[in-house]
C-alpha cells in the first residue's frame, strides 16, 4: 500500500484512534464535523505530532514512536490542498505556481507547462488571487501542490465554501487527477454525493475512531454508517446505463432489468452512470402500482430490515445484484406484512434526483 497509518493522538478530551491503508488514486476521508478528519490528515501530514504509532508513506516511515522517527513536514512529500485555497495574495498566479515548482520536478505530472494546460490555467497566470473566483484559486491551488513534486496529495475539503457552479467546474479537474496522476489521494468531505463520484475507497470517522472501510458505494449504503452519522441523508448509489434520449426531455436508464426516466442527462447514449437515490424519497408497494405519476417502478426484493429506535423502519431491496434503500414507518411495515425474501415495488419520482446526485 502507499500510504499506511496507524496513530493514536489525545487532544484534550478527543482521542483520534485510526489504523489503515490506502493506495493510488482517491480515498475518501468521511464523516461529520467534529468526527477528526481534519486532525487526521494535520498528523499524516507532520503539522501535529501523533501521540504514538507510525505512519509510512511508500515504505518510507515519516513517524514511528518506538524508532522516535517524525520527519519533517517539509520532507514528507505531501501536496497538501486546504479548502481556502491559501494562495500568496501579493503574487500572481503563475509567481504562485512556481513558488512549488522551484523545488523541481521529477515525473508524475511533468511539467510546469503541463499543469498550466491540464488544470486550465494559461489565461489567468497574470491575475491576482484577489481577481479569481473560487473555483479559479482552487485549481491555481492543486497545481501548486502538484508542483511541489508530491507522494501523496491531501485535499482537506476543496469545494467547501463553492456553490453548485464552481463545484462543478472543479471536479472534472479532481476526476483527471484521480485516473491520471498515479498518486494517493486523500480527499477529507462531509458530502456523500462528492466521496461517491470522486472515490472508489472510504474511511468513515466518527468520534476519532473508524467506523467503516472499504469500497465507497458499498459503505454509504450501509445501514450502520447510516445509523451512526445520520438517517437524513441515506441514501442508495446504483449504477445504470443511458439507453435512450426521448424527444420529451426524458432520459430513459437501463437498471438491473428495469427502466429508469429522469429529466434530460447531457451525455451519450450508452454512457455508466452512478445515481445517488435518497432513501426518503422510495416509496413501496406490495403490488405493482397502476396509473400513478411516478414513472420510475422498481421490482425488488426485500434482504434487509432494520427496527429504529423510534417509529421508523429501514428496509433494503436487492435489485439484480443492487442495494435499494428506503425508510418506512414501522406501522406501514406490520400493515403490509413485509418480510425477507419477499417481493414488492419501490417506485419515485422523476425528479427525485437531483442534478448533483448523477454521477457521470
């Protein structure tokens, strides 16, 4: 693995506790606020000191307690991309950039040149960090980073703070880094539809400790996860295929057997998407429903219920190998007699999903 860290840090009543490994391309650090992500990646970094433990970045030990080794921050390797961006305000954005670059390149990413091109950057080397739009200073950002010739790359929420616009005009950057730099990312969010389209692995924190770990999707559907950080936001991320743009503005998705119509998705037919589906949004059926304005009608059967502490009930729907999730009340549970293995219908909206949770 390229990065391995196993740490402990006591920091007044917060005890972080965290042992795991993550290699090549991006691994998402996960949780709420408070949860330690930010004190994580602060001690892989060296900008705090573990209280004991060892961390290895491609073999190298950069800390290890019993060997009393903490290399340096300067001297870990470590590109690290703070969410505001914190550029040198007195210097334009190509005097930024090479800022990093003096200490040379040697592979990776190549040149000076190259980052200018990949990241979209020519026209606004002249420009102050004050004359940029957030979206423009967090590129400017990552390509600082990557022109300190990095291991690892760290970036500790990069789209906090962008609306829905500039979010978008980032990632793509984000997703070309992530297939094409052959380098570790850790990439620290709270946003469940970010983690899903931008990692393929997840560490769930909570209260310092590791929850989960393993593949993204898998993980956010997880009824555990889901209990521990919060119901609002569970959600089921399934992938489908474009199969027809209709002349209505509806885009028609294969999905494990079954058909699938959102408003218009801007991309070719035959394309994989993933879908984030919040749970609140299914609605189920013991028998196939008639005559109703939602289009999308969902066969599946039932392969997990979970009784919540309250009124409510979680309830998981295996769709052709896909996990379908959704939150009834447990009165609606005991009036339709569901059960394991039983079949029954999950359907919603069309305009259920929202723009930002198609995951192209």
């Amino acid at each position: 693995m390229s990065i391995n860290v196993n740490i402990e840090k006591t920091m007044g009543d917060f005890c972080l506790k965290t042992k795991f490994d993550a290699d090549i391309g991006i691994t998402a650090i996960f949780g709420s606020s408070g949860a330690g992500k930010s004190t994580l990646v602060n001690l892989i970094a060296g900008l705090v000191k573990p209280k004991s433990g060892h961390i290895k970045i491609f073999n190298k030990v950069v800390f290890d307690s019993k060997q009393k080794i903490n290399v340096p921050v300067h001297k870990r390797g470590i590109g690290f991309v703070f969410q505001d961006s914190r550029l040198f305000p007195h210097m334009k954005v190509e005097a930024n950039l090479k800022y990093s670059n003096r200490f040379g390149r040697r592979g990776r990413l190549s040149s000076f040149s190259e980052i200018v091109d990949i990241l979209d950057l020519g026209q606004i080397l002249q420009r102050l960090p004050g004359n940029l739009s957030g979206g423009e200073k967090q590129r400017v950002a990552i390509g600082r980073a990557l022109l300190s010739n990095p291991k690892i790359l760290i970036l500790d929420e990069p789209l906090t703070g962008l609306d829905e616009g500039l979010r978008s005009e980032v990632i793509p950057y984000l997703e070309f880094l992530r297939d094409h730099s052959k380098l570790p990312i850790l990439y620290i969010s709270h946003s469940q539809s970010e983690v899903a389209r931008l990692s393929d692995k997840i560490v769930v924190l909570e209260n310092g400790n590791i929850l989960e770990h393993g593949e993204t999707l898998q993980i956010l559907s997880s009824f555990r996860v889901a209990k521990k950080l919060g119901l609002r936001d569970l959600s089921s991320f399934i992938e489908a295929t474009v199969s027809t743009h209709a002349s209505d503005g509806i885009t028609e998705l294969d999905f494990s057997g079954s058909k699938l119509f959102l408003p218009q998705i801007d991309v070719p037919v035959g394309s994989k998407i993933y879908l984030r589906v919040l749970a609140k949004d299914v609605t189920l059926a013991i028998k196939k429903p008639e005559k109703i304005s939602a289009l999308n009608i969902i066969k599946g059967k039932v392969d997990e219920i979970v009784m919540g502490n309250g009124p409510g009930a979680l309830i998981s729907l295996n769709v052709g190998g896909h996990r379908l999730v959704t939150r009834i009340t447990q009165r609606s549970l005991i009036a339709m007699n569901l059960k394991l293995g039983q079949t029954c219908f999950a359907f919603l909206k069309t305009v259920s999903v929202a723009t930002s949770d198609i995951i192209i």
